[in-house]
C-alpha cells in the first residue's frame, strides 16, 4: 500500500451538479451575481455548492458554471477539487488584488503567468513555499487575447499568494517586490498547483483593489476606476464564455 496515497478522496454522487467543462471561479459574491445577470441566469437557477453557490448555463451546446464566493487558498483547493470530480477541465478565475508594484495601480487589470506560493495547502501537493506555480498556458493565452479584442490594458506578470492578509508585512512586500512580483492574493497558487497535480486548465483575470507598494496600506474598494474596472472584467469574462468553445 502507497503510505502517501490519500484516505479522503473527492467524489461525484448522483445529486451533484454537472458545471460543464469551463467554470469561471469568483471571489466575490457581488462579481459573481453580475456575470450571472450578464448570462441571464435567473437567481432561482443557482444552487448551493459547499458554502458558495453555483449557476450554470449553456452557450452554443458548451455548458459553462459560474462559482462563488471563494476565499483563501484552503477553500478554493477544496472547491476546485470537488469541481474536477465533477468533470469540469478548465477554470478561470476572477478575483482581487493588491498591488506591490508602482506600476501597477488600483483598478488595473492582471493577467498572471502564475504565483509564488507562500500558502500551506500547495505543499500538500509536492510544491515547496517560494515555489512558483504556472497557470496554463492555453487560458493565459485566451485571456490575453480577450483583453486586446476588447482594447484593455492590463499588465501581465507574476504575483504573490499568501494565507495570511494581515502578516504582509513589509519584509514581505520587500522580498516580493525583488522577486518581481508586481501583485498580492490570496487563492491562486493553490489553484495552480492543484491544476497542474490534477491535469487541468487554471488560469486567472485579478483587478487591483489595494496598494502596499508604498509599504502602506491604501484601499480602494471603493474607488470608482476599480468598480468600473471590475464591470468591464465581468464583460470580457462574459463574452468569452459567449465565443463558440473559447476553451478546448
């Protein structure tokens, strides 16, 4: 018996959703009722899914699912996971970050290539802390060409994910800055690993809410460039799924 083959494995019953072969993974409840009410997917229509909900609809015979809210890397692995025995193969995720780069702004939009993992649950995947985790190559390259088909400027790089939102310090902030890291959150390495340890497609579109670059704290959850922002991302993400099977 293998000593490293896990006791608990994900499993597909007979009342678990189909969420189609693309999923698009939210981070916030707010971003994802309005790609739902960009597909015209009536509330009613979702359902729960472990402590988030899911809706699904269906584009030119393609099924699509939109997933959320998603917080931390744990839970996010556990979604992603539970997704995976279900049969989806290709996940786009939208969420939030924060800035540790001058040249990133809040409201800009990021197209990561991956993330340096400074959260516990890729680890358990074989991946060591400082590692970088590569998103897809395939969704990258969707993504990208999303963004120019639709004139939006984003910058793409690698960013930084860490367990613990209020222990970024500035030492931290520091070491990735040298790094190159040109943002922070909190669930796409893990998603990454998993990804790759499992075969599939991960990639991710983040919009940045905060600014740490300055080694302080600036928030702009409020501003208006990062709720447009966000709007237009939530457009291009809902156009992409209208594309005739965007993603193989």
């Amino acid at each position: 018996m293998n000593s490293n083959e896990a006791v608990i494995h994900p499993r597909r019953s007979n009342r678990s959703p189909d969420p189609g072969s693309v999923v698009i993974l939210v981070s916030s409840q707010k971003d994802m009722q309005a790609l739902c009410d960009l597909q015209k997917v009536k509330p009613d229509h979702s359902m729960a899914f472990l402590m988030s909900r899911i809706c699904t609809f269906v584009v030119e015979n393609q099924r699509f699912s939109v997933i959320g809210p998603i917080i931390g890397a744990p839970y996010a692995a556990i979604l992603l996971e539970n997704l995976i025995a279900r049969g989806a193969r290709n996940f786009i995720f939208f969420g939030l970050c924060g800035s540790v780069s001058p040249e990133t702004l809040i409201g800009d939009i990021v197209v990561p290539r991956g993330s340096y993992i400074e959260e516990g649950t890729s680890l358990h995947y074989g991946k060591e802390t400082g590692d970088v985790s590569f998103c897809s190559g395939d969704i990258l390259q969707s993504l990208k060409e999303s963004c120019k088909a639709e004139s939006l400027d984003f910058r793409e790089g690698l960013v930084w994910t860490t367990d613990a939102v209020f222990r970024e310090t500035r030492e931290l902030v520091r070491s990735y800055q040298e790094k190159g890291a040109i943002a922070v959150e909190m669930e796409l390495s893990a998603l990454c690993t998993i990804g790759n340890y499992r075969g599939v497609n991960v990639g991710a579109v983040l919009v940045v809410s905060d600014e740490l670059f300055t080694y302080q704290w600036k928030p702009g959850f409020g501003s208006g460039r990062f709720k447009r922002q966000c709007i237009t991302v939530q457009r291009m993400i809902s156009n992409l799924c209208l594309k005739s099977a965007p993603l193989k």
